[in-house]
C-alpha cells in the first residue's frame, strides 16, 4: 500500500531531487572541463546570425534548417545565451533542473502504476545514471528532458481516462507537447498506449 501521509510523499519528492542533483553536481566539474561541444558553437552561431525581427521579448529566427528539431535547440541554446552569457555551468543546471523534471515524472508515474516503491527507486535511480542520460552530451539536447516530463504526464492521464473519460483530452494535450519538443524522437511514443492497455488489462 502506498502511504497517503503527505509528509512522506514530500520527503520522497524531495529525495528524488536529491539524488538526481547530488550525483550529477558531483561529476559537474569534470563535465565542464570538456566545455561547449561543436554542435552547441554550431547553432549559437545560427542564432546570432539569423534572427529576424524581435516582437516584444520574442526573438524570431529565420529558419532555412528544414527541421523542426533543429529550431528548437537553436532556440534553446540561444535563449540560455541570453539569460546566463555563455556560462556554461547555467546551462548544465539548467538542464539537470529539466532532468529533475524528468526523473520525477518518471518516478511519479511509475509508483503510480505498479504501487511499488522500491521499483519506482531503481526506475528513478537507473534514469539518473544511465549514460544516455547522464548529461555528457551536447548542452542543446538538455531540452530532450522535457520529452519525458510530457510523456509521462500523456501516459498518466491515458490511465486516468478509464475512470475519468475527460482526462483523455489532457493525455492528448501532453502527447501533443511531447512531439512538438522531440519530433526527431516521436517513434518512440507509438508503443506506449500498448504498454499502458497491458497494465489496464494485468490490474
């Protein structure tokens, strides 16, 4: 039984973060050592040389990438440029804060499925350290967190649907989100209603 002390749901929130941010800040200086890779110069080079009109706050890039993704991480990097300079130890936090994002949605979706704390810890604890999603990688595909915070939430409203039809709208919501954040990785989302239906079917 999963308990209903909402203390207890906090202290476990709090030590996701934890875990996700210790690992990670412990590893953070050697990360840095290796600095912006060649994709990250790339399309920080982009967005500086092809903006466009600025309405308001909102700056417009003249997009001849032919690729959705692509102008998404131009964006990103070039908004974190903005914001921080080119300090490269904001743009890892501010990835490892989507990573959190990530991890917890994770978690929170697992627990809610299978009712199985200790399950939930090593889902948690294996997306942390997995390498693929360990942060050495390009700053620009920090942004791919959010793929996963979106998914999560589209799958537990999917879930939710069966005794609250109207959810389905926010599980539709949520994909939509999803594909619009990593279209480049949108054939990963297709088995997941079939892997929901067969938790429906097991419970």
């Amino acid at each position: 039984m999963i308990s209903t002390n909402p203390f207890s749901k906090v202290f476990g929130i709090i030590f996701l973060i934890l875990i996700v941010w210790i690992l990670h800040i412990l590893f953070l200086p050697h990360l840095l050592q290796w600095g912006m890779q060649e994709d990250d110069w790339r399309w920080l080079f982009y967005f500086d040389t092809h903006r466009g009109n600025q309405i308001g706050n909102f700056i417009t890039i003249r997009n001849d990438l032919g690729s959705v993704h692509a102008l998404q991480q131009v964006y990103y990097i070039g908004i974190l440029r903005r914001i921080f300079g080119l300090n490269q130890t904001a743009f890892q936090l501010t990835n490892l804060f989507f990573k959190s994002l990530a991890a917890l949605s994770a978690g929170y979706l697992v627990l809610k499925l299978t009712k199985n704390r200790l399950f939930t810890f090593f889902v948690v604890f294996f997306f942390v350290i997995f390498p693929s999603t360990a942060g050495l990688f390009p700053i620009i595909t920090g942004l791919n967190y959010l793929i996963v915070v979106f998914v999560c939430f589209s799958i537990y409203f999917y879930y939710q649907s069966v005794n609250s039809p109207k959810k389905i709208l926010l599980a539709a919501f949520f994909f939509f989100l999803a594909l619009s954040v990593g279209p480049a990785r949108a054939y990963l989302l297709l088995p997941l209603p079939l892997f929901v239906e067969l938790i429906r079917f097991k419970n």
